[in-house]
C-alpha cells in the first residue's frame, strides 16, 4: 500500500468512525426530544391534576369549618 492509499485509508476509517457517532449522537436527540416530549405532557397532566385537588380541598375546608361552626353554635345554645 503507498503512503497516499494510507492515508486514504485512515481518512476513510476516520470518516466512517464519525459518521458511526453523529449517528448515534442523532439516535440519542431524538430519544431525548421524545422523552421530553412525554416528561412536559405528564407534567401538564400533574398540574391540572393538582389544580383539582386544591379545589377539592378547599371545599372540603369550608364544609369542615360549616359544620365546626354549626357544633358551636348548637353547644353555646344548649
């Protein structure tokens, strides 16, 4: 082999190894794109989910301090 087709060679191989690791550097975006995709909808499905549950809380407050005021009510009339 001449010292031109070496260096061919080696340039080839070193061409050949980066496209191998854009490839996967590629691969891992669109892993990294879906997964985030997924994380921010779950996150957005967790707050509408908290949204809820505060509401629901302090509903159940204002009945609990109802009746806590009803109880009091009735002992200071008995």
């Amino acid at each position: 082999m001449t010292t031109n087709n070496r260096h061919t060679h080696l340039v080839e191989q070193e061409l050949a190894h980066l496209e191998e690791q854009v490839d996967s550097l590629l691969s891992i975006i669109e892993r990294l794109t879906r997964e985030n995709r997924s994380l921010r909808a779950q996150q957005e499905s967790l707050a509408t989910e908290r949204a809820g549950l505060l509401e629901k809380h302090d509903q159940v407050r204002g009945r609990v301090d109802a009746i806590v005021t009803r109880l009091k009510s009735l002992e200071s009339g008995a």
